[in-house]
C-alpha cells in the first residue's frame, strides 16, 4: 500500500477510496480474483461501489502496474512492480511471482516500461498428488 500512496502522491494522481481497496483486496489474496470477488470484498469494506466502479479502479491500478488481468483466468492479482512473471497453478490457484527479465537480444534496442508473463502449470503438492 506503501508504494501506492508514494506513487500517487509524487504523480499527482487521486488515491481515492476504491483504488485503495480494490488494491488492499488484491494484495490481500495470493490467488486471483474475479472481478465480481473484488467486488464483493470492496463492498465488505464499507465501498458501495457499483461495478463501473470497481473496474474504474481496477483500470486505473493496471495502467499504472500495480495490478495484473491474467488473461488465462480473467482475474486479478496485485503486482509487485513491472516487468513479473507469474507462475500459475492450474490445480489450486496459487500464483507466485517474481522478477522477470526480458530477453537478451532486445533490451540493447528496446526500452519496455512494462512486460508480464504467465507461467502455467502444477505446483509441487499439486504435482505429487497427481501422480499419486
Ligand atoms: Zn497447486
């Protein structure tokens, strides 16, 4: 929430309610979420955001990379900077991520500001009990 508070207030940007807590849901769950999840939690916490509402806030966190739509799932995570790779778990959902670099050959020629990717496959509990 830290970085989000930072950033929005060395960029002028408005942190406004829902921003915030479409952003605390997010970094609050290690899976991703619908939408309509976020939602349901936004309104737990007192927003009575409607769903334009939510998107709105959703839009505006993946503009400026603090959350990510994967697309696979067409659900949200928080990220925790630009440039991630998400590793996927297609059994239970759990997604990790970490820092990803973009391949050698184009960062001589090439400034990216933001790239992502997804890993899917099978975590190792859910990979053992697959085979079991
Ligand atoms: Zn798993």
């Amino acid at each position: 929430m830290h970085r989000l508070v930072k950033y929005c207030s060395d960029n002028g940007e408005r942190l406004t309610q829902n921003r915030k807590a479409a952003f605390a849901v997010l970094k609050g769950s290690r899976k991703p979420l619908t939408a309509y999840n976020i939602l349901t939690r936004m309104q737990a916490m007192g927003c009575n955001g409607q769903p334009p509402t939510a998107y709105r806030a959703l839009e505006f966190l993946i503009l400026h990379g603090f959350v990510h739509r994967i697309e696979s799932l067409n659900a949200y995570v928080a990220a925790e900077g630009k440039g991630r790779q998400f590793v996927i778990c297609d059994k239970c959902g759990t997604v990790w991520q970490r820092q990803s670099h973009v391949s050698h050959g184009i960062e001589d020629t090439f400034y990216p500001s933001t790239y992502y990717s997804e890993v899917h496959g099978l975590c190792q509990p859910c990979y053992m009990e697959n085979r079991a």
